[in-house]
C-alpha cells in the first residue's frame, strides 16, 4: 500500500463514522424536538459545543499543521527501522495509537495543567454526539507530543497519522444515549455504555474507561468500570454554563489563581502538574 492510499483509506473510515454520527444526531434532535422537555437548553449546549471547534480549528490551522512536521524530520534522521507499509504494520499501528490513547487519556485527567484543555471535553451536563466535537483548543498539542515516541518504534508519520484518525473517528458515535448497553461487546470495546461512564461526575464513575478504541487497556490497568445506572454527567465542581468562553477557558482561572498564589516556584509547578484538586496540604499531611 502506498501512502496516498492509506490517506485515502482514513478519509474513508472518518467519513463512515461521521455519517454515522450524522443519523444518531438526527434521532437525538427528533428525540429532543417532539419528547424533550429541556430543548431550549438542550439545543443551546449543543451550540457551545460546536463553538469550541472555533479555537480547536485556529490552532490545529496556524500551529500544528506545521508542527507535525516534527514526525517526518525525526523519521527522516532517528527512526532506527521503519515497520514496512503492509495490511498488518497498519493494524499494529492502529493497536499503537489506541494505546498511546489511552495513556493521552489517562495523563490528560491527572495533570492539572492537561486538564485545563481536556476539562472542557467533559463540561457539558447534557451528553450527546454534539458533545464528541467538544475540545479544549491546545488538546492537540498534547496529542501530538504523546504519538512522537511511535517514530522510534519504527511508524511511519503517514501511519501515526492514520492510526490517530481511526481512534478519534471511532469515537464519534459513542457519545450518545439513543444507544444501551450492548452486551459482551461492552467487555471488549469502547461503547455508548462505557463511554458514558467516563463522562459520569458520579464518584465510582469518576476516572473510568479511558479506551478510545477498545476498553482492554482499562481492563488490564484497572480503570474500567461498567454501567451500572445513568451517570450524572459534567464536571465534579459546580459548572453549567452554555457561555461559549466560559467553556473554552473553564479551568483556566482557578489554576491562574492558584499559580499566582503559590508560596514557592515548587508549589506552583505542583499545582500544575499534580491531579485536579490537589492543595499543599496533601504533601504536608495535614
């Protein structure tokens, strides 16, 4: 296979998974059009949710299109093998990527200054396919840092790339209620199920199911967590705003006023880079 081919080949899988999610919002506007008793609301958070595509789109266009070249420098002068371009070196790139994923995740949600950006993916308290296009503007930038070890394994860029689209185009249909439970295949796979889940502000619910493709990794790591009733979904903290810049920027003023209040450079930096939450009191015992 080619690499023009394998771009193809991505395009193709991410229109599938879009049309898919195409239909599920159709059934969730018919749901909330003739049954919802909330659809102001409910309408109104699907909008902010499409405006965090505003800053998303800016910085992907202006700063990591060029980044990404970084991928074809380092492959050009430190990749120490290249795994051939075959149906089975993109399988093990797409088995690469999803684990690499799921570790994005997992940090993403224990590193307060990563959380600042990944905290707007789980804002909404509505939960919805809408809310599958809800990001943080600089989350790519950690995508992009995370994937780089993938050219020393021996990836192609063109490879990584394909294996980042497959896990992010899977994910647009699971964010969605219309779907229930779906039996052993929730054992295995990310899910509508297990995906509501993690974005369930419940404390059981709280840090579980990080998988973007398969839920395996969180089985083997210890983060899965199944259905058990309908989560409560949002931030832990009181937070329920349908103001666009609020969203974008949720997380922001609290670490700003934490940073800025810090006794020590050390404490500031724990701030960031400790879990949401932590306070200095944690490190002294208190």
């Amino acid at each position: 296979m080619t690499p023009q081919a394998l771009e193809t080949l991505g395009t193709r899988i991410d229109e599938v998974f879009l049309l898919i999610g195409a239909a599920i919002l159709l059934i969730e506007l018919a749901e909330v059009l003739f049954k919802g008793s909330h659809k102001g609301r409910t309408i109104a958070e699907m909008l902010v949710s499409a405006s965090t595509q505003i800053p998303s789109i800016a910085v992907q266009v202006f700063i990591l299109t060029g980044a990404y070249i970084i991928y074809y420098i380092l492959a050009e002068v430190a990749q120490p093998w290249q795994i051939p371009l075959t149906w089975w070196g993109i399988a093990l790139a797409v088995i690469a990527a999803d684990f690499t994923y799921y570790w994005e995740h997992r940090i993403a949600h224990q590193v307060r200054l990563l959380w600042t950006q990944h905290a707007v993916h789980h804002s909404s308290r509505d939960y919805n396919i809408i809310t599958g296009i809800r990001f943080g503007p600089l989350e790519g930038v950690w995508n992009l840092i995370m994937h780089i070890p993938l050219v020393f394994l021996g990836f192609s860029p063109e490879m990584i790339f394909f294996g980042i689209i497959v896990v992010l185009a899977y994910q647009t249909w699971i964010h969605t209620e219309v779907i229930g439970k779906l039996g052993w295949f929730d054992k295995v796979m990310n899910s509508p199920a297990n995906h509501r889940v993690h974005h369930g502000c419940d404390d059981k619910y709280i840090d579980m199911n990080y998988g973007g493709i398969t839920v395996i990794w969180d089985q083997l790591f210890g983060t899965y967590q199944a259905e058990e009733e309908t989560p409560r979904y949002g931030l832990k903290r009181d937070f329920d705003s349908r103001n666009p810049i609020k969203v974008w920027f949720s997380e922001l003023p609290d670490l700003w006023h934490d940073v800025t209040r810090a006794r020590s450079w050390g404490e500031a930096w724990r701030y960031m880079m400790r879990p949401p939450g932590w306070k200095p009191s944690a490190d002294r015992g208190e």
